[in-house]
C-alpha cells in the first residue's frame, strides 16, 4: 500500500524590500539559500497585568527548538493572506478562536539571522500583530499544538524586553533595538502616558475646528416638501451608518463603545467630541495619525473562543484597529497588496473585471468568509461571488453588502419622492431609492445631474446666487478650446455643467474633519462623457470657513499692503471654477498606443491629487481669461491671485496625506518656485503680479499633459518634487499654529434641529 506524501509548505520569494516576485518555493529550499519571505507574528497582551504570553517552542523544531517566543508564529503560505494566517497560527497552535477584529495591526519588521552553522537562513518580513484580552487567558484554557508547542506562560512585558536585552539564553533572540524594539514602545506609550497631558492634546486638536451654526430659510418649502425633507434627512442618517462600516470593520463598535462611555471622565468626552469630527480613530488634521488607541475601544466577550475552564466567563478583548490608517479602508482587504489584485482582475471576464473596479463593489476574501463562518459555527462558501475562480478575491456589490441599511434609506426615500411637488425630484428621489437596491447608479445619477441639489448632501438652492454663477457653465466648450495644452488632447463636446449654489442644512456619509465647500459629481467617466458633470457649491459653509479662517490667515501670513485683496467674491468665484474645471480637460483618453482609458485607470492612487491640483490652477487660469473676454469684472485679477495664495496655506494645513493638502503643496511650491509667490523678511507673503499669470499658465500645461498622455510616471516625479512641507510653507503653518487661527470648521445644522422637533 503506497504511503501518503505530506506536501511541503510553498513560500512567495520576496525582493530584498519586501515585494512579491512571482516566484514560490518550498519552505526548506527558502530557508536554505536564503531567499526573502513572509511571516506573521502574533503577540497576546493581557491589559490588566500587563504581561505578554510566550510560548516554548517544541524540542525537535528546525530553529530554536525549546526556546521560549512569540506567544503564536508562523509562514505565510504562498498565495495566503497575513490576517488570515494570524488567525490560524493562532487556531492551531494554541486552540484559540479569535474573529478578525481581535488581531491590530501594528509594523512589519525585516528579520535577520543564520543558524544551524549556516543551514538556516533566515530573511523574513514579519507582519506583527497585537491581540489584547482584558485580562490573562488561564493557561488550562489552552490547547497546545504537540508538534510546535510544548508550553506556554505569562510574562511581564518590561522584565521580557530585558531578558533579550540580555540575549538570555532561554529565549530566541530579538534586537530591542531594532525593529522589533518597537512593540515594547508602542505598549509603554499607550499604557504609561499621563491623562493630563492627553487630555491637553486632545483640546488643541479640538481648537482647531471653529464651531459654526449653519441655517438655511425653509419658509418657501410647502408643508408636504417639508415632510418630503425629514423622510430624506433620514435617509441620510443612514448614510452615516454605512460610512462608519466602510471606515474600518470595528469602527461602528469603537464609536458606540466612546459614546456609551462619553460621560465617564472628561478624557473620555474629549475623545468622543474628537471622534465625531474625524468619525475614526484618525485625526484627518494630523496625516492621518491615530489619536486612539485599541486601548480605548470595546470590549466584547468571546465564551467559546477556547476550550471551557471552571469559573471563567470566557476570553474577553478590544476590539481592534491598526495604528496606520489603512489606505483600501474597509473596502479592500487590508493585506491585500496591487499584484494580488491585478492577477486576480486579469483571471475575470470584462464583466467581472467590471465589477471588481466599480465603485460600487467592495472586495473580500473567500478565505476569510470562510474562517469567519467556521469561527461562527456556520460553514458557509463564498465562491458564488467568483465562481472557479483560483484566487482568493472576490467582488460583493453594495447592495448586498450593505443591504440592510440600504433597504431602509430605499424605503425612506420612496416616501420622500411620493411627497415631493417637484417632477424632477421625485424622479431623483425614486430612482436613487431604486439604485440603493439594484447596484446600478447610472440612471440616479443622471437624475441627479437635472436636479443637482440633493445627495448625501441636503441644502436649499439659493437661486440668486445660481443665476449669478450661470456663465462659468455657459462657457465650459470655449474654456475646454482655450486650454494651454495641445489641441489634440481637446474635447470638442464637453457638457455644459449645471451649477447650483445651495445653503446647506445637513449632511452626513463621507464628511469627516474638514467640511467641503463644493462637489462636482458623478464620478462615473460614462456620465461625464455623455451628460457632463453637476456642480453643487455650499455658500453658507464657504462664507463661514472665509470668516472664520481665511481671513484671519490673511491678517497673519499676507504682506500688508495685500491683505486687502483677500475678500470672499474671490474666493467663492474660484471655488466656482474649481469645480467647473473638474469637468473639463482630459477625462477619457486614447493613449499613446492607441488604447482608450481613462485619466483615473493610468494615474491610479495619483489621481485624485493631480485632479485636485488641476482643478485649482486651471481654475485661476479659466478665471483670468473670463476676465479677459470682458465676462468677469477686471478689479478680480488681483485679488483672485493673492486670496488663492492664502487659500494654499488653508488647504496644506489638512495635511499632504490628503488629496487636497497633496494638490496645493504642489501648487505652492510651483508658484513660489517660479517666483510668483515671494517670501519677504518679516515671513510674510506676497504675489508678484507681473510673474503669477506665467507660472499659472505653465503648471496648468503641465498637469493636462500628464493626465492627457496617462503618464502615471511623469505624475509621480512631479508630485515627489513639489508635494513636499517645504520650508516658506512651514514657516507660514507655524505663525498661525502660534496665533491659533482655526483649520476649519465644525458645523451643527440648526434648522434641521427644529425641522425635525
């Protein structure tokens, strides 16, 4: 009788910085010649005592056997995701059943170190993950792996970094210097950092937003259009349900968990008043940076994550999320990295191909599916989603994925629209309350196009405002004509975009930190190609951020005998052609050889910065030439100038994380660069009008090149020179850090307030 054959464990080969290769190997052939691969460290920390849980390795393993280690550890088999073999290490080696917003993300770190006098060497880039329980899981409750582990123990997590410190024999070795040293410092840092200190931290970052109490007039709204509004006020509410889900997978659980426990001190309030703003536990005002820890969040009780003890209620733990935001949010796995994606995307159908860059999908694992089921005792498979697929993606429609939600905001606004006096907003409310549940957004978007007043924002039009900004639309063909780039990247069919000026009374979805002055959507290219885009501008928010923070910048950072220049008409009538130029230059492309694309397809995760750069100074360049033809009055060409030069130092202080913090660095350092913008003795700034109008024109030609050849390259060097905290830009940040002039704003909707009572 023929004996069964064990396959030996594959590993991806990796380059010496950590990417993939394409290459796999067996497992011993890795370690043999020392080919660069991945592994997942998996650490449990007991808050209460804080103790991290070691593990003896089994006395006949490969490397350091009977030594003591990381509490679980292991390969990451090819083609495996980090996460899930987290939670399997953890599974099989020591019996426990953790979901996966148990394990936070904290670093990767390169290991490396021969041994076995030479026959074992080892490069390997470790993803390391921290699981934290309340409390320590009573070692009875674990069940050993013979063949890995043959102990397990609780130790001070100070008394362990200093036994390596040692290189005490009993432990395999780790540099506490190095970069594994970092898992010690981040558990010091959230543990022993004083409340005080804290709490002052957490009231800066607060200062920075200037409360503001936006209204509208809703006196010309008839009684059933009032009643029409509520319905939609609470389909929005809804709307931030399922942002705070998109976010991260435990952000709702960490959002009720700070609400619940808002009152308990008055660190605990400023942390709920802090996440309110940012709806996630990362500062949008800081790169990002988290101001919460997995310390601060929930706590949630597992009864069988293990096998039973006597007298112990089961494993309880945060609910956890990772120190770097992650950049696919929850849309995306978040250890999925580009080769994955595009190996998986070539493998589909156009139409799945479709589906899996739609902006309408959310990508998952089966594996993960499947793990989570088994966890929950429900075996469940996920291939419907790809079906025969050979890799572990798959696409879920939004209309699947948050379909609860979903259905009730369908619900809400098929109400709304039975309501509405208004044909075309009936048809707008009705076809998006259709959308929400077919996954198809073509038609509501072209209903909202005719409409343009309503989406995840709610506001009242200000109809004498949107008849006086009606010739930027008017005039979108012969701007697109007249742009400073080649004739045969131009359009000879751009749509004329509607533009409403409204008076915001609620929003709600994707509007953390700082608040939005304008939108031009959809983003779908279908759309713009065929009906152009709409343009929604927030007059009350703009004037309150132009009170509140421009001009105070103004005051501090503009040469006197500018500051006067700065006034709101020019900085809401660049606003205006900001968004205007969002819908004219390159959108659909024909690429040097031959293919059709798009600008966001070639630029990818550059695109949104070089749209938003493009926006801006094609923008300025679009206004001076409206004056030109006698359409603008002449006294704007220098005061659009200087307040777009305070306008830059308001955007960069979001950050260069942000695509609008990325798009004016990089417009800055340009002008200032080519010496439009001069920095003067006193570390204040002026323009100079006889240079500006060039340096203008010469980025606009610039930017619409790039995207017009889809030059993913070309955008990359250019946003690499100039998206950078150059020294006139720190110099401006740090005299209003000094005076305190606000970031932006924080809004509360009073007329919804008392619509709503």
């Amino acid at each position: 009788m023929a004996e069964s054959v064990v396959q030996e464990e594959h590993l991806d080969v990796l380059t010496m910085t950590g990417q993939k290769t394409g290459i796999t190997k067996p497992r011993s052939e890795v370690h043999r010649v020392g080919d660069y691969h991945r592994t997942v460290n998996a650490w449990i920390f007991a808050e209460s005592t804080q103790e991290l849980l070691l593990q003896r390795r089994a006395d006949f393993k490969d490397s350091w056997p009977g030594m003591w280690d990381i509490s679980s550890a292991g390969h990451i088999s090819a083609g495996d995701s980090s996460l899930i073999s987290a939670q399997r290490e953890l599974q099989e080696e020591l019996g426990i059943n953790l979901p996966k917003d148990a394990f936070e993300f904290v670093f990767t770190f390169l290991q490396q170190n021969v041994i076995n006098d030479g026959k074992f060497i080892n490069n390997e880039f470790a993803d390391v993950y921290l699981v934290t329980t309340l409390n320590p899981i009573p070692l009875e409750a674990f069940t050993l792996q013979q063949t890995e582990v043959s102990a397990v123990k609780y130790i001070a997590y100070e008394e362990y970094k200093n036994l390596l410190a040692k290189d005490d024999p009993s432990f395999v070795p780790y540099d506490v210097n190095g970069g594994y040293g970092q898992l010690f410092n981040i558990i010091s840092q959230r543990y022993k950092e004083n409340t005080m200190e804290r709490s002052l931290t957490l009231q800066k970052q607060l200062r920075r937003y200037a409360p503001v109490s936006l209204n509208a007039e809703l006196a010309g709204l008839s009684d059933a259009d009032k009643e029409a509004l509520v319905l939609v006020i609470k389909a929005a509410t809804v709307m931030d349900e399922i942002f705070y889900l998109q976010v991260w997978y435990s952000n709702p659980v960490l959002r009720d968990w700070l609400k619940e426990h808002a009152d308990a001190s008055e660190l605990d309030k400023l942390k709920w008043m802090y996440y309110l703003i940012n709806k996630s536990p990362w500062s949008s005002l800081d790169e990002n940076e988290a101001f919460l820890t997995t310390a601060d969040s929930a706590v949630k009780l597992l009864p069988d994550a293990t096998k039973p003890v006597n007298g112990w209620k089961g494993l309880e733990y945060k609910a956890s999320f990772p120190l770097p935001k992650p950049p696919g949010a929850n849309f995306y796995p978040p250890d999925m990295d580009k080769m994955e994606f595009e190996l998986w995307k070539s493998s589909l159908t156009e139409k799945q191909q479709e589906d899996a860059t739609s902006f309408f999908t959310v990508i998952k694992r089966r594996s993960e599916f499947n793990l989570d089921s088994s966890l929950s005792g429900h075996i469940v498979d996920a291939t419907n989603h790809s079906v025969g697929s050979i890799y572990d993606l798959y696409s879920v429609p939004y209309s699947e994925e948050y379909n609860s939600y979903l259905t009730r905001a369908s619900e809400l606004l098929h109400k709304a629209g039975d309501m509405a006096s208004s044909p075309s907003l009936k048809r707008l409310l009705h076809s998006k309350a259709d959308a929400f549940l077919s996954n198809n957004y073509y038609d509501s978007d072209i209903a909202w196009i005719e409409l343009a007043t309503f989406e995840a924002f709610i506001g009242i039009r200000d109809d004498k405002a949107t008849a006086q900004v009606k010739l930027f639309g008017d005039n979108l063909q012969v701007l697109e004509q007249n742009l400073p780039m080649d004739n045969a990247y131009k359009s000879k069919d751009v749509i004329a975009a509607p533009i409403r000026v409204i008076q915001l009374i609620y929003n709600s979805g994707d509007v953390k930190g700082p608040q939005t002055v304008a939108f031009n959507l959809p983003n779908d290219e279908r759309i713009v190609k065929d009906r152009g885009t709409s343009m929604v501008m927030l007059k009350n928010v703009s004037e309150a951020k132009f009170k509140n923070i421009l001009r105070p910048i103004a005051d501090v950072c503009i040469r006197k005998e500018q500051q006067e220049l700065v006034d709101f008409d020019s900085f809401f009538t660049h606003n205006i052609c900001h968004e205007c130029c969002h819908g004219i230059g390159p959108h659909s492309i024909t690429l040097p050889d031959g293919r059709q694309s798009t600008v966001r397809l070639e630029l990818q995760e550059l695109h949104s910065a070089m749209e938003e750069a493009k926006a801006d100074i094609v923008g300025l360049w679009a206004l001076k030439f409206l004056i030109g033809r006698d359409l603008l009055p002449k006294s704007l060409v220098k005061s659009m100038y200087v307040s777009f030069l305070a306008g830059c130092f308001r955007s960069v202080r979001f950050g260069l994380e942000e695509s609008h913090g990325k798009g004016q660095a990089l417009q800055f350092n340009w002008l200032f660069e080519k010496e439009a913008f001069i920095l003067h003795s006193d570390d204040t700034f002026s323009v100079d009008f006889d240079k500006v109008e060039g340096a203008v024109e010469s980025l606009s030609t610039e930017i619409l090149t790039i995207q017009a050849r889809g030059d993913k390259e070309a955008a990359s060097l250019l946003l690499q020179k100039y998206c950078t905290m150059t020294q006139p830009l720190k110099v401006a940040l740090q005299k209003l850090e000094n005076v305190q002039v606000p970031v932006d704003i924080a809004p509360t909707f009073t007329a919804v307030n008392k619509l709503l009572q």
